[in-house]
C-alpha cells in the first residue's frame, strides 16, 4: 500500500506526528506517565466498551463494565453461542484500533475536533453510567461492586475534561487533543496486543486475557487469536493512514475542515441471567 502526504493534509499530519512523538516521549521520562494516565484510562473505556456493545448487537446481556486504577479492565456479559463469543472477546482490542482510526479519518476529512471530543465525552459517560453503575447495582453484580467508585470517578472526571476541551479551548488546540486521542488508541492497542501475545505463549503463565476467552471457545490456540487481532489491527491503521494522507478530494467530499478553522462551531431494563452463563473480559494493565 502505497503512501502519498497530500499538500493538503500537511497541517494536520504535522499535529499528528507532534502528539505521536509527545506520546512516546512520555514513556521515557521518568514519572512522565502520570501526563498519559488519563488518555490511558479512556483506551481503557473504548476497549471495554467494545466488549459491551459486541455483546448487545450479538443478542447477549452486559452485567458490568468496571475500570481499575492500574489502566485494566473487565466487561461481565452473557455467554452465547461460539460465534458470538469470538465477536466479543475480538472487540476489544479491535475496537480500541477502530476507534484511534476513526478519530484520524474524522479529524482529517469531515468533522469538527469539537464535535468529536463531544461524542467522545458522551460515549465515556454512557458507558460509565449505564453499565459501569445502573447495570451492575440491578443485576445485583456484586463481584463488580468494588470497581463502581473509580469507574464512576474516571468516567466522570474523563467526560467534563473532553468537554471542558470542546467548550473552551481553540480550534487548534483541540485538534492537537484528538489528535492525542487517536495516537493513544493506537498504540495502546498495539502494546496491549504485544502483551497478549506473549501472555498467550504456551510457556507463560495463565493469565485471563481476551485471547485466552477465545481459545476456551473454539479450541484453537490463544497465540493464533493474538496474533490475528495484531494483523488486523495493522491492516486497520494502514487503511486509515492512507485515507488520512490523501488529498481531500480523492475520496471523500470536500467538507470544509472546521477543526481548522477560528471559532468552529459546536453541535451542541430487564433483569439478567444468573451468572454461571456469563464470560468475562479482561484487558491487561
């Protein structure tokens, strides 16, 4: 796949490449990492949140969604059939890519930096209220009871900071913040990928992973499902560079990029099975 920079996605690819080398730096400084913590934590809520929605459109119930304060977290849904067991145990990690390429894709072509911190905030927020609290608290969940006060504080705390961003800062500056958004999907989910494929070798240590969920389902090795999910993770972000290097009107309509632009307007249950049939999804710190 070839790669052309557009003169026109210069700008941005410039912003872009500020927050990858920013996001790297970090991991180098010492105690730097307190800086990424909270990005690390809203990869946290994608990952996690792609388990719980797989698992509605699959026809399975979600009991909770907890996130802990060392950037791991676990999703508790129904089980159902294989098939819709490998949907939901390959949406986190799948997801957490998705979501990094659409915010590129979004940035770069259509819509305003704003607009996407704002769905941002109001996705994090959803997912921390429904299923991080309501859920857990009427499905009688006590083994996520412990998780719901962190939950409930970072997703809180996560959804008014992106707001505040969109609300207040300037265009430019709230460009960089996707821009940050995106890099820390991507490359959480690559390093959490790395760390699933080595937790799924046949001589480490068993260790709940996602890919671990897979090969209970079907029998084939979790190396096998690690090692998938990495190579459609890449093929996702390449598809979403390419797209994200072209020239505006080579493939998608010329939409005026309000991120750009100064003063960019902003747009503005029933009860659940028993749980000895329900799977739980973990995401590594």
């Amino acid at each position: 796949m070839k790669y052309k920079l557009a003169n026109d996605a210069r700008p941005q690819a410039m912003t872009l490449l500020l927050a990858a080398v920013i996001s790297i730096a970090l991991w180098f400084i010492p105690f730097a990492e307190i800086l990424s913590y909270p990005f690390r934590i809203f990869v946290t809520f994608i990952h996690e949140g792609g388990h719980a929605i797989a698992a509605l459109f699959t026809g399975n119930s979600v009991q909770s969604l907890s996130i802990a304060m060392n950037g791991s977290g676990e999703t508790y849904t129904t089980q159902g059939g294989w098939l819709s067991q490998m949907l939901v145990s390959s949406a986190g990690y799948i997801g957490a890519m998705t979501y990094g390429s659409l915010l590129l894709v979004l940035i770069r072509r259509a819509v305003a930096a704003r607009i996407v911190l704002l769905g941002s905030a109001a996705i994090v927020l959803t997912l921390t209220i429904i299923f991080g609290v309501i859920k857990p608290i009427l499905a009688g969940a006590w083994v996520a009871f412990s998780g719901i006060p962190f939950t409930l504080l970072a997703g809180v705390m996560l959804s008014v900071g992106l707001f505040l961003v969109a609300r207040f800062a300037s265009a430019r500056a709230a460009t960089f913040v996707v821009s940050l958004l995106a890099v820390q999907c991507v490359l959480n989910a690559l390093l959490d990928l790395k760390t699933v494929f080595f937790l799924s070798s046949p001589f480490a240590a068993t260790v709940p992973t996602d890919a671990l969920n897979m090969a209970n389902a079907t029998g084939v090795p979790a190396l096998f499902w690690a090692s998938l999910w990495i190579t459609i993770s890449v093929l996702i972000l390449a598809v979403a560079l390419k797209q994200y290097t072209a020239s505006r009107r080579h493939s998608f309509a010329a939409i005026p990029d309000l991120a750009l632009e100064k003063g960019s307007p902003m747009w503005s249950i029933p009860s659940l099975p028993s749980t000895s049939d329900q799977v739980r999804y973990d995401k590594s710190a």
